[in-house]
C-alpha cells in the first residue's frame, strides 16, 4: 500500500537523521583536535553530503556543483570554464581552509578566479567535475531524439555567470540552463541500472522554470533517445502538465521515468492529476527521488529551512515500469532523449549506490541548510529594467545611460558602512550618483535581508569599447577589523549606433528569398568599411562572415541592404579553376553569364555546363554511448557519417569548417552509422546477440557493448536479421559479461573514403558535405574565391533575393534557416556592434534581454522567428527603425509587409476584436488559453493582473473572421502576427498561416451556446463531432467519448465551454489591427 503522500517525517525518521549528523560532527571535533594556544588554526572543513550518505551506507556514485565540495575531504576543481576570447579554459576549485583575514574553512567555489579569467568577455561552463571516486563529469550534451542548436545538434553550454548567489555568504555561481542547453554524461561507471536501487538529490533554484520537457538530473538513456517506459529515472521540477501534475499553478517536484513525469500513482484510474501534490516556489529548493523494485519516493523542501516533505512514496506506474530497465546515463537539465526546451538553474546534486533512508535524505537537507544558500548580493543593470536586468547595456561614444548597483545583505548579520561605486573602462569615462557630482554613495547600515541600491550617470568615453562595467561594494561586520568587499559586472557596448534592423528568411514560393537590413539609428553618417555581419543557422558551423567593402559610409537614418545571392560557393575556388561547387543550381543553365563574387573582386564567366549542387551538411559521426565525440586523426583517408546520401565516387566532398576546412575526392561510398539496442539479453558466454536493427552492420565491424565495469568490444562474424526472433548478429568470440535487453550501442559503419589524406583532426558532428558536380565555366579563373562567395545569375527568378530595391551588397551564404539562427554584427576593429537570436537561442552569448522570466511558455528572450508566407512572405522587424533596449523580444516584431531599404510598417492584424478565452471549470477559472514560447503549444494556465507582460500578450487574440468560413472564428495571436490556433492531431498548436486550405479549415472554428448551459463553445469547421477542450492544462479537439485520453466524458461540457472575456493585453506597436 502507497504511504500517505504529503507528510513531514516522523519524529524517528528525525531522530535517525540527527544521530547520523551527530555521529559526523562528532568526527569533525576530532578533526579539529585543540592546537597550541598561540598558533591560530584554520576551521576544519564542514562534511557534505557525500560524506552523510556514505555513513549511511549509500554512497555518492555521482557529486555535482559549481558552488561547494560535498565532502569535506574534497579539494580538486568543482567546474571549467572556457572564454569566448581565446577559447582557454580554466578549471574552478574551492576555496582552500585559512586563518587570515577571518577564520576560514573554506570548500565554497573559487568565484574570484572565474571573475577575473573571465573579465571582459564571456565564459562558458563547459565541465562541471564529478566529486566522487566515480569520475563521472558532466559535459555537453550529445544529439538524441531530439537536437540542440549548437553544432552538430549538441546542446550549448550555460553561461557561466548567468546564476550568480552566496553560499556561507560567499560569492560563487549556479548552472543557469536556458531552452537549448544541457549537461551529460552518457558513459559512467556505478550508477544505478536496470531496477538496481538508487537515490539523488540536487539543489536548485525554485522560481526559474517553465512547462517545457524536462529539466532533469539524475539517471538516463545511454543513448540519449526515448528507449521505453522505466529506462530513465529522475528528479524533476517544472509546471509542465501532459503527464502527471499537481494542481495549479505549480510548479512541482516530481521524477522523470520516461514517457511519464510522474508526481504520483493513482492506482485504479487514468486520472493524472496528483492532488496531493504542493506547489513549491522557494527560492532555493531542495528535491529528491528515489527507486528500487516496485517502490520509488520523492521529497521536497526548501534548501534554506527546515525538513523535507514526502511528495509521494508507493508503487511504481504499472508493469511497464515494474522492473524498471534504467541504463545509467547522467543528464542534468534535459529529458532522457534530449528534449530541450525545459529552464532552470542547477547548484548543487548527488546520485548514490543504494535506497537512502528518509532519515538520510533528511540529514542531508540539515547539511544544505546549513551551507547558507543566499541570493546574489551585488547587481549591476540598466536603471529601467532591475527587475528583469537584459545582460548588457549598449552605448553610443559620449551617451550617457543611468544604471543601478543593488547590495543586498545576505551576510546574516547587520552590515555597516555600505559604499557602492562603479569602476569604469578608461579615464574617458565618468560615473557619478545620479543627481550629485559624487562618485559613490555610502550607507551606514543595512540590516541582514535587506537591500540598498544607488543609481549613478555613466557618460560612455569616445572610443568603441566592448567589455565590463564593475560595480564595486564594500562593507563592515559589527566585531570585525577588516572591510569585506565584492564586485560584480554588467556587460556594456560602446558603439556607433548601427542596427540589424530588418531581416527575411525566405517566402514560401522560394525559400532562399532573403535580405538583411542594417539601420544607422544615430545623427550623422557612419563608415562602416570592413564591418562583418556573421549570419549562425542553428546546428551548423560557422564557415564565413559577409564583409562590408571599403568606402562604405551609411547615412543618418539610412539602411544598408544585404540579398543572398541565387547561389554561392559551397567549396572554396581556386585560380585556374573551372568547375566550381556550389550550393544552388535551381534555374541555372548553360550559356548564362554569372558573377562571381562582387565589386573589385568580380569575375564574370559563362555557364558551360550545370552539373548538381552540393547536398545539405551531413555530420561526422557521433556514437554512443562510446562517444559522443570521437577524433578523426590528421593522416586519415576515411570518415564515419550520420548519412551517406548524396555522395558519390570521383565527386568532391568537404569535411571541417573554418581554417580546418577540407576537401577531398571520394574514392568509397560505404555505409553509415547506426545506433539500435539489444532487443534480448545477452548472458556472458553468447556468441550471438539479438538486435534492434542491423542495418547498416557488417562483418567484421567492431562494437563496444556496455559501460562501466560491464565494457566489452565485440567483433561481428555474421550479420543476421533483427528482432527478438531475428538470427541477430554473430561474434567471432563469446560474451565476457551478461548484458541486458534495451542496451544501446553504436555501430561506426564503413563511412565515406577519399583523397588526399586530412591535414587536420576531425571530431564528431564537424561538418561532411558531399559537393556535387558543380558548375563548369568557359574559362578558369583569375583568383582564389573562399566559401561562400556570392555566385549570382541574373536571368534566375527561383531563387536568392528577388525584387527592388536591389541590395547594396550581394552574399552568398550561408542561406538563413527559417526555424533559427544567430546574427552578430561588428564593427572594422572586431566590437560587437548589435547581435540577435531568433527563433531560438542559437548562440546564447549573442542574446540580448531577460532570461529569467519563469512559467508556462516560458523560454528565454529571442527574436521571433518569421517563417515564410505567400507573396513578399513575413519579415522581423525594429519598429520603429532602429529602436534598442537591449532586448530582443521587445524590440522586434513579425510584418507580413516586408520592407527592404525602407522604413519598417510592423504588422497589421486581422480586423477583428481583441479577446482572452477564460476556462469555466469549476476550479480553473483563472486559467486562459495562452500559446507556450518555447514551442508551438497551446495550453491553460493562471493569467491575473499580476503576469508577466508577455503572459498577458500569450493569452491574448484577434477573433476574426473564420479563414475557412468567414461566419466561424480563427483566432491569431497578437505578438505572434500571422500565427493561428490550429488543430493537429487533434492537440492545438499555434502556427504560421501556410496558405492552404487544410490550414484554414483546421484554424476555423464555428460559436455555439456552452456545452455546460454556459459560455461559448468552438465547434470545429472540419470535424463537426469536435469542440475545443483544456484536458490536463492542455487544449485539444474533443469528442464527448472516445479512444483518446482527452475524449473522456468526464467534465467535457464544462472543459469545452468557454468565456470569451476582455483581453488581457492590447496589440503590441507595430501590428495595428484589433
């Protein structure tokens, strides 16, 4: 039987826990054995929580944080770091024990070494140490069922000063995971498998999440794909509700058991929702989960005070959960087959060998709280925006901005003597209290929790400067001598004043329809000679940047536009050549002339002949869980890849980008990689395993089975047929080791072979593109070309930038993603003029605006992504030209009148009223239908007075005239102009109009009275039978009964009536309409 769900531990769980942490103090005293009287002695290092636990009996097989050790013995590095500067990486360590200038046991993270490698510029973290014998590290996350947008689909790594708090009252820095990001380890050694028991916990940071799947830590697929229910299991904290939940508004601790957020189990019913559940938003929060055979637990507190509560504790799902078939990965911030549009800061976490007691778990929460986690205690933001600081403040040479240095006391005691201050870049710079000629500003006292700020008059100095702002304070504490101080930094631009203003990425008649406009926002003209813009599509490497010609001076309110050229060097192309490889052939033919490259670097030829373009990037390949990156070696004539399509003997190919850019001949077209699993077990002895899939094995291919203690490599004899029954693989030699069913491996495949051999080492997921055969000129050419020249026929129609105005400035590539991507705009001597994502967060170090903001649909701050549209399609757009608050979200909107060279005209809405649509189930009156951020969702959730702009936008919509039938309603959405609630599957999205007739029948939804007797009810245009539904926060398209788990007849007339009720927001500025 379940144990009751929501308890505090019983008085002898305490007792238990307090004896463990007594019987640890106790050996802490006699660590600190007295010394000689006149010989002061550093304190001795407090234990962790590995240390508890390994008392207990369930040792740590996994210790992670970026802010303390969690064994008292522990001294190497906690996390590394890498500078985007000059991409050193430097390793984080703890701060070691000292009597001088305080009494000091040490073990908190070393923030002053981070702060000063990292001065001017930014750092990522790039490694975050296993504390344990185990050695298990955490690095970036590997392409799974889902990809990432760094390259090659891995996950990017989290900024590193993005999560900064006190521990003990000393500085040190969280894991802030942004959508996109993520941290793994698919290969580790002692980590729970199969229904093996185990434990984890980790501190994090309970008001930064949102609904997105899934912000995770603990134990996952090796292969990081979804590999069936019970492979995974996890910690989990969110308010995400398509599985289970508790009631709103969340979010909740829960654990992550794949294909199942499960908070609890309801034995007996389909039901979902976990009602016992709490809500928990600490600032810090302390969760657990827990498993072992046919039992599982989770627990929750506040990693500042008191003791954990049971969230639940009783049998797993159902049988297909029980065994469970966990393999022992580790993620930290995504769901067991990558899933990445989850949020959340991560500071400290453990994984153990074995079931830890209640008790246990309970003497490690004592042990949290009495680390003293505490909230940053020095910020530096922009003046307007100290709630929501943007990351950076951007100048013009000899602007003045006002910005805020915030203290607050997180010292436990009353701080005395507060001077704030701010250090500038160069003595050209000023800063000065605002409304004085003082450069500081002192405070005599400032009790503990209490905050005090100065706002100070920064006047930028004439030259251009990108780099740090320093806010400076320091204080004293009643009864000691020395004067504590700390620092803290805002990221600042000192630029002329030129904006990525507009931009397109394709239409839906021609895809590579795009432009790019820059925007001089200042009062006079700029030169802007030898600027480059670097145009980052997601999961691609960066092979070139577009560089502005000599003589280039843009006018006061002027613009600068930029076409993709109909095609562009997909190669570099030397002198004397004649066949050059490109990335586009549509519309070409034999006898056009075409330029290559442009102004004094053009060189016009006629087409001989048209041979294929080059097919799109495939990627070196990247095996797990042996992997996920392997090395290529400098000297080789052979590559593993993802696919093998496209490429054909005596073709070109290229491997590498950048300066490591390589192309060869194929000489081979062989096979490429696999990843399946074990579809039976395999017990030592075997000399035949049976398989998932053996496409793509062949004889003699060397397979490496298994991790940690269980690795064997295993050559194949035979290749069979798949499948539990199949004839599976053969092996030239018996199995050393049992391994179980579900395992994944990898299989290298026999890759593509060419000549010569590399110059350079390659690694997994480097780009390989087969090249075609290109174009054939009538003569070679003059001069070498490098990749992504612009390669321009004037008689093509079909592609690249069409109509007028003609761009100031033809490129060539790469041609921009219409899903995501990152711009990055500098100036001659290589400052950071403006940068933007879009769609996505691409490259995170490039974002400007909050993102921290936490709750359903919650995702970070980007640009939108416009997407294509018929005609002109849609553009993003600064409106009005050039504006700039540092924030991508705010600043640009969507028009589906595109402007390029002219001044923006934002979009106009559908005509038609401003409306938010209320649910009228009892007890969830306050939820409206709102579209997620992160994807294109729809759900329910709480909207009040109180949310978030960008809530009361989300949940806010045009109700127009039916695009299918013009007496029924769609509903757009007003910060996503274009975009209409549409049905799919019957789940709601909020998608792009595309024009066709299955859009708008699927956008169109016809009023009638209330199911319930109450409200409005949406009855679909295409499926009559179907009403608009919230089911579980989610909105469907449901019948009154059916085989879906929406469809059920409980409450459906209450779930699929609706009141249509005032809008919760007005349209941005831009849209018009409404």
């Amino acid at each position: 039987m379940a144990r009751p769900p929501i308890r505090r531990m019983r008085r002898r769980a305490l007792a238990a826990g307090t004896a463990i942490a007594l019987a640890l103090i106790g050996i802490t005293f006699t660590m600190a054995a007295p010394a000689q009287a006149h010989r002061p002695v550093a304190p001795p290092r407090p234990h962790g929580p590995c240390d508890i636990y390994a008392a207990a009996g369930t040792p740590c097989v996994a210790a992670h944080s970026t802010t303390r050790a969690l064994y008292a013995s522990y001294n190497g590095p906690l996390y590394q770091v890498k500078r985007l500067s000059d991409n050193r990486v430097r390793d984080i360590g703890v701060v070691a024990r000292s009597v001088k200038p305080v009494p000091d046991p040490g073990g908190y993270a070393d923030a002053a070494t981070q702060d000063a490698f990292c001065a001017n510029t930014t750092c990522l973290i790039t490694k975050v140490y296993d504390q344990s014998p185990m050695h298990n590290d955490l690095t970036q996350a590997p392409r799974g069922g889902f990809s990432g947008p760094a390259l090659g689909g891995f996950n990017n790594f989290p900024i590193a000063d993005s999560a900064p708090i006190t521990i003990g009252g000393h500085k040190a820095y969280g894991v802030f995971i942004e959508p996109g990001m993520g941290l793994r380890d698919d290969d580790t050694t002692g980590i729970a498998v199969d229904d093996q028991p185990e434990g984890m916990y980790w501190v994090l940071n309970g008001q930064h999440f949102n609904n997105g799947c899934c912000f995770d830590y603990g134990n996952a697929e090796t292969d990081s794909r979804d590999d069936g229910n019970g492979t995974m299991e996890t910690s989990y904290f969110g308010n995400a509700t398509a599985w289970y939940h508790g009631n709103s508004p969340g979010p909740w601790v829960m654990t992550d058991q794949e294909n199942n957020l499960v908070g609890c189990v309801n034995p007996g019913s389909t039901s979902k929702l976990c009602a016992q559940l709490p809500s928990i938003t600490s600032r810090f929060v302390t969760a657990v989960a827990k498993g072992e055979p046919h039992h599982w637990a989770s627990l929750g507190g506040d990693a500042q005070q008191g003791s954990l509560a049971t969230m639940f504790d009783g049998p797993r799902v159902d049988a297909s959960y029980d065994p469970m078939r966990k393999q022992g990965a580790i993620v930290l911030g995504n769901g067991g087959d990558n899933s990445n549009g989850s949020q959340g800061t991560f500071y400290e976490g453990v994984m153990t060998a074995g079931y830890p007691t209640d008790a246990t778990d309970n003497a490690v929460q004592d042990n949290v709280v009495a680390a003293k986690y505490g909230a940053q205690r020095l910020s530096l933001s922009p003046a307007s925006a100290t709630a929501t600081p943007p990351g950076l403040q951007t100048f013009a040479p000899g602007s003045s901005r006002d910005a805020t240095l915030t203290y607050t006391n997180t010292t436990g005691t009353r701080a005395v003597g507060v001077k704030l201050s701010l250090s500038v870049p160069d003595r050209h710079w000023t800063s000065v209290v605002t409304g004085t000629r003082k450069d500081s500003k002192t405070f005599d006292s400032v009790a503990p929790g209490a905050s005090v700020s100065a706002t100070f008059r920064v006047t930028s100095g004439p030259a251009a400067f990108t780099g740090d702002l320093i806010g400076n304070a320091s204080w004293k504490e009643p009864g000691t001598n020395p004067r504590r101080s700390e620092t803290t930094v805002e990221k600042v631009r000192n630029v002329n004043p030129v904006k990525i203003n507009e931009f397109r990425t394709g239409t839906a008649a021609n895809s590579t329809n795009a432009y790019l406009e820059l925007d001089n926002a200042g009062t006079h003209a700029i030169d802007i000679s030898h600027w480059t813009l670097t145009e980052h599509p997601t999961q691609q490497a960066v092979f070139s940047t577009v560089t502005v010609p000599a003589g280039t001076k843009l006018a006061a309110g002027g613009h600068y536009l930029l076409g993709l050229s109909n095609s562009g060097l997909a190669a570099p192309a030397g002198a004397g050549d004649v066949t050059v490889n490109v990335r586009s052939t549509a519309g070409m033919a034999a006898g056009d002339q075409i330029d290559i490259d442009t102004g004094r670097d053009v060189e016009s030829r006629t087409i001989a002949s048209v041979g294929t373009a080059a097919t799109p990037n495939t990627t070196l390949w990247q095996p797990l869980p042996d992997g996920p990156v392997v090395t290529i070696p400098a000297g080789s004539t052979n590559v593993p890849v993802t696919s093998a399509s496209g490429f054909a003997v005596g073709q070109k190919l290229a491997i590498g980008y950048g300066d490591r850019l390589e192309v060869a001949t194929v000489t081979a077209v062989g096979k490429p990689g696999t990843q399946a699993r074990l579809s039976a077990a395999a017990p030592a002895g075997s000399t035949n395993i049976k398989v998932t899939s053996t496409t793509n094995v062949t004889a003699g291919d060397t397979i490496r089975l298994d991790i940690g203690p269980r690795i064997e490599n295993v050559t194949v004899a035979a290749v069979g047929t798949s499948g539990a029954s199949g004839t599976g693989l053969d092996l030239a030699a018996p199995l050393a080791f049992d391994h179980s069913s579900n395992l994944p491996f990898s299989v290298r495949g026999t890759g593509i072979g060419f000549t010569p051999a590399t110059a350079f080492a390659h690694s997994s997921n480097e780009p390989v593109q087969a090249l075609g055969t290109g174009v054939t000129l009538d003569k070679p050419l003059r001069e070498r070309h490098p990749v992504n020249t612009p390669v321009r026929d004037a008689v093509v129609t079909t592609a690249g930038y069409q109509g007028s105005p003609a761009p100031d400035q033809w490129f060539g590539g790469p041609a921009l993603s219409a899903s995501a991507g990152a711009m990055v705009l500098r100036d001659g001597q290589g400052h950071v003029v403006d940068s933007l994502n879009y769609g996505s967060l691409v490259d995170p170090w490039a974002a400007e605006g909050y993102q921290g903001t936490s709750g359903s649909g919650q995702s970070g701050c980007r640009v939108p992504a416009p997407g294509t549209a018929n005609g002109a399609g849609r553009s993003a757009v600064r409106y009005p030209d050039g504006i700039d608050t540092d924030s991508n979200c705010t600043d640009f909107t969507t028009s589906n009148e595109p402007t390029p060279g002219e001044a923006n005209h934002g979009f106009t809405l559908d005509p038609g009223p401003l409306v938010s649509l209320q649910a009228t189930t009892p007890g969830s009156t306050s939820n409206f239908v709102k579209h997620d951020d992160s994807d294109d969702l729809v759900v329910t959730a709480p909207v009040t007075a109180a949310s978030p702009e960008t809530d009361k936008q989300d949940a806010t919509w045009v109700e127009a005239a039916g695009l299918a039938n013009p007496s029924c309603v769609s509903f757009e959405s007003i910060n996503r102009p274009g975009s209409y609630l549409r049905h799919q599957n019957f789940q709601f999205h909020l998608q792009p109009n595309d024009g066709s007739s299955l859009f708008s029948q699927d956008a169109t939804f016809c009023q009638a009275p209330g199911n319930s007797g109450q409200g409005v009810s949406f009855q679909s245009v295409n499926f009559p039978t179907r009403y608009v539904r919230a089911f579980n926060n989610v909105v469907y398209l449901a019948s009154n009964g059916g085989t879906n788990a929406w469809d059920t007849t409980t409450s459906w007339s209450d779930d699929t009536s609706w009141s249509v009720a005032a809008p919760w927001a007005q349209a941005p500025q831009g849209t018009g309409g409404g």
